[in-house]
C-alpha cells in the first residue's frame, strides 16, 4: 500500500508544524509545577481548563486547553 506510508507522513507532519506553532505561541514554563499552578489559576479565574503537556522541541511545558482539540 503506497499510500499508507505517505499518509502516515503527512500526518506525522501536520502533528509536528502544530506543536512547533504551540511552541512559538503559547505560555512557556519551565517546570511541570509551574505549568499546572497557571492551570489551576485559569481555571479558577476563567473557567478554563488546560492541561500542562511536556513539550520537546524548546524543553518546556506549556498548556493545551483540554476540550478543543485544534
Ligand atoms: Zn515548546
């Protein structure tokens, strides 16, 4: 199936362009604690929930909100 590979590909790199755009764009914290102390306070302030998520390209945490999944 030739197919298979490429579309595995694609997906593989639409997965790592949109961790790379979270990197640049979100909140950065630099251990797990500090990540879930914003959680916790967005939580509380806005309603929001986020989740912290060890992130490899810059060695940091940062958040994703829990129920969108973009
Ligand atoms: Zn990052």
């Amino acid at each position: 199936m030739p197919g298979d590979i490429e579309r595995w590909f694609a997906e593989e790199q639409r997965r790592g362009d949109a961790r790379a755009r979270n990197c640049a764009t979100k909140r950065w914290f630099a251990t797990e604690s500090e990540a879930r102390a914003a959680a916790l306070w967005d939580r509380t302030r806005f309603g929001e929930r986020h989740k912290p998520y060890r992130c490899d390209l810059c060695d940091g945490w940062h958040l994703t909100s829990a129920q969108a999944a973009r």
